[in-house]
C-alpha cells in the first residue's frame, strides 16, 4: 500500500509504502522507485536510514540490527562502499573501509 504523491501515474515527491511482509518505506521517489532521503524498516527491526538511487542504497547511510549493532558511512549500488564506522552490539566502535558490501579492512586507531 502507498500513501504519498503521484505524477503522470507515477510514484513520485514523498510517500509510505508498506509490503505485506512488514518491510516499509518512508521517504523520497521518483519514477515509482525509491530515490533520495529516506528511511527503510524491516519487520525483524533492522533499519536503514539514508540516501537512495533508483531503489539501491546509494551515499551516505547508516544501517541498524535489532541487536544493536550499527553501521554509518557510504554506501554504492546497494552495499556499504567506502569508509565507514561499525559499532558492536557493545557499543565498540572501528573505522574501517569496506567494498562492494565486504570489509577489506579496519584503519588502526
């Protein structure tokens, strides 16, 4: 179900989706895809909150487990691409550099 603005027919401005599975999205679109600022909630508690293009994550985010671990720092067609911080399910905080989704390694502190 959406809820927000349409244009020529097409999703577009600012809006809710909600899935029937409990995944849901807040925030910007254009041309029926998710394009901007915005937050996504998946029904187990993960949460991403950040920018999007055309429907990938894509710049600046930061991502949240349920169990409190956290990721913030970019992201590139979907993945977290570049220099980043993780915080543990403790709060411990690492900087490191990731690539297409994988760590490649922490920067000494």
């Amino acid at each position: 179900m959406f809820i927000g603005e349409f244009k020529n027919n097409n999703i577009e401005g600012h809006g809710t989706y909600k899935w029937n599975d409990g995944r849901e999205y807040n925030g910007d679109w254009k041309d029926n895809k998710m394009h901007g600022e915005g937050v996504f909630t998946w029904a187990d508690g993960r949460k991403y909150t950040g920018s999007y293009k055309e429907d990938m994550k894509e710049g600046y985010g930061v991502f949240e487990w349920p169990d409190g671990r956290k990721y913030e720092g970019n992201w590139k067609q979907g993945k977290q691409d570049g220099k980043g911080v993780y915080y543990s399910a403790t709060g411990k905080m690492r900087e490191g550099e990731w690539s297409k989704g994988k760590r490649i390694k922490w920067v000494k502190q």
